[in-house]
C-alpha cells in the first residue's frame, strides 16, 4: 500500500448522517421557537463543527439573535443528537467493504472528525466496531479542523509520520485540514460538496465511490 495510514472523515465521507443532522437541529429549533430549515440550507451549514452549525443556522435567519438563544439552541441540539445519532444515519454503499479491505491489507485507519465525542464514539462503535485504530471528535476547548492539532495528535499516537498517511474527506474543511497537517489528500464527492465545489476549493483527487479508494491507495 502506498501509505501506512488512511485518517478518515466521518460524516458525508463514511456515514450519512445529513438526515440525522437536519432532524437534530430542526428538533432544536422548534423547542427554541424557531422555524425549520431544508435540508439544502442545513447541508451547506455542515463542516465545521457544531458550534459553527449554530451560528449559520442562527444567522440564516431574519433578524438577530443573543448569546442566550445560541447557547441554548446548542445546548439542546446537542442532547437531541447524542440521543438520537443512530437514526437515519447510515454507511455510504461500499464503504463498510472498502474500509475492511484497507484494514486486511495491514493499513492502519483513523477518524478525525469535527463531530462532537459522544456521538463519534457512538456512531463507529455500532457501524464499525473494531475496524479503526484511532478515533477522534471533538470536545469543548479542543481545537477543530481544519486545525491541524487533532491530526497530529492521531499521527503521534500511531507513530506514523506526515508522508505515511493521506487523508480522506468531502468538504473544503478537509482539504484544508490536509493542507495544514502536511497529509496528501483523497477527496469524495459523494458526501456533502459537489465534485466542482470540490474543484473549486483546491482538490486535486477526487473519487466518486469507495471502491476507487482501493484502487488509489494500492
């Protein structure tokens, strides 16, 4: 295999969990007093973590918000996704067998994720158990991609060094999250950017279904 290492992002790359977010906030929002936000919207809002959901989401709307409405409509979207991650959250098609061919060839394989611990934890133990190697979300005063402190925190707890690994994702966060880690990138277009956003944003290899992963990273 070319790299010792494939470090993954989890949602619009391994899971889709689009349908689970739009719910979560949506749920959060009503017992705020807020009207719902489609899907299109709440896609584009998806990235940079939860807090930053918020924002966009708040900002989205007519008018201005206090630190008080935003606290608790984080607050309360939080406790609703950690509650309710599982729901129409499912693997990409081939993913499941892609990741297990990576890992029977000897490749070591992580996530790092803007997503919050719990339900990181939650959602990779019940799609793939056993399968990674490292797992990292996110928690409060940890910092979040495209930072590169999460990445090398995973590469030093592997032992594996920058040219030893390439990093996997969907999003304009992912490429700059490799950018800065010194990481070779794969990025997908089959999670929640477009192949020509992608382009857009500086991707250089982009695949359109995980079996092209196998075939890159041989």
């Amino acid at each position: 295999m070319r790299y010792r290492l494939a470090c993954f992002d989890l949602d619009g790359t391994l899971l889709d969990t689009l349908a689970g977010l739009v719910n979560a906030l949506n749920a959060a929002r009503r017992m705020n007093g807020l009207a719902p936000q489609n899907e299109d919207q709440i896609r584009s809002f998806i990235g940079n973590g939860v807090e930053k959901l918020i924002e966009r989401s708040l900002e989205a709307d007519p008018g201005t918000y206090d630190d008080a409405l935003k606290q608790k409509l984080l607050d309360d979207r939080i406790r609703y996704y950690a509650a309710n991650c599982l729901f129409e959250t499912h693997p990409y098609d081939g993913i499941v067998e892609t990741v297990l061919k990576l890992k029977s060839s000897g490749m070591l394989l992580a996530v790092v994720t803007n997503k919050d611990e719990i339900p990181t934890t939650i959602l990779i133990d019940h799609f793939f158990p056993g399968v990674f190697d490292y797992v990292c979300g996110t928690m409060p005063g940890k910092p979040r991609k495209p930072e590169p402190e999460a990445v090398g925190m995973c590469l030093d707890a592997l032992g594996v060094s920058p040219e030893e690994c390439v990093y996997i994702g969907d999003s304009e966060v992912d490429i700059l999250t490799a950018r800065n880690s010194g990481l070779d990138l794969i990025s997908c277009d089959w999670g929640y950017r477009s192949r020509s956003f992608l382009r857009d944003n500086g991707a250089g290899i982009i695949c359109s279904e995980p079996a092209d992963l196998w075939r890159l990273l041989q």
